[in-house]
C-alpha cells in the first residue's frame, strides 16, 4: 500500500487565516492528521491481485456450474424412455 504526503503547517496555515484560533487549527489538522494515517490506499499491483483472484472464482464457478448443468442433462436423459 502507498501512502500520501500531509503538510500539516500549510493546513495550519489555511486555518488561521480562515480566521481559526492558532490552538483549534492546530488540533483540527492533528486529528486529520490521525484519521488519514489510518487509511491505505491501493496500488496497481494490488488491484491485479485482487483481479486475479476474482478471475479464478469466476472460473470456479462457470465449470461447477457447467459440470451441474451437464449432471442433470446426462440424468434427464437417463429417465427418458429408450
């Protein structure tokens, strides 16, 4: 996972001369500072992987599902008169 660069001072900064008091724009970027390190973000590689594995359940699923579909066709058959 990547990460994202955060300027705290420029947020501070912002801020203040939105006429935020120098104490609360500073506590205000320290929590948006903490909520976003708790998030990852996904990379190229990681979005292949998951398409790679999605690709292979996909996959399971269409032969479990031909080879049901060929089960009760050979069983409908099999019940028919000769």
């Amino acid at each position: 996972m990547s990460t994202v660069t955060f300027d705290t001072l420029k947020f501070v900064e912002t801020l203040k001369e939105s006429g935020i008091e120098d104490k609360q724009a500073k506590a205000i970027a320290a929590a948006y500072q903490n909520a976003s390190d708790d998030q990852e973000l996904a990379t190229k590689q990681d979005m292949k992987m998951a398409l790679t594995e999605m690709k292979y359940d996909l996959l399971k699923w269409i032969i479990g599902l031909a080879l049901a579909q060929f089960g009760v066709l050979i069983g409908i058959l099999l019940k028919l008169p000769h």
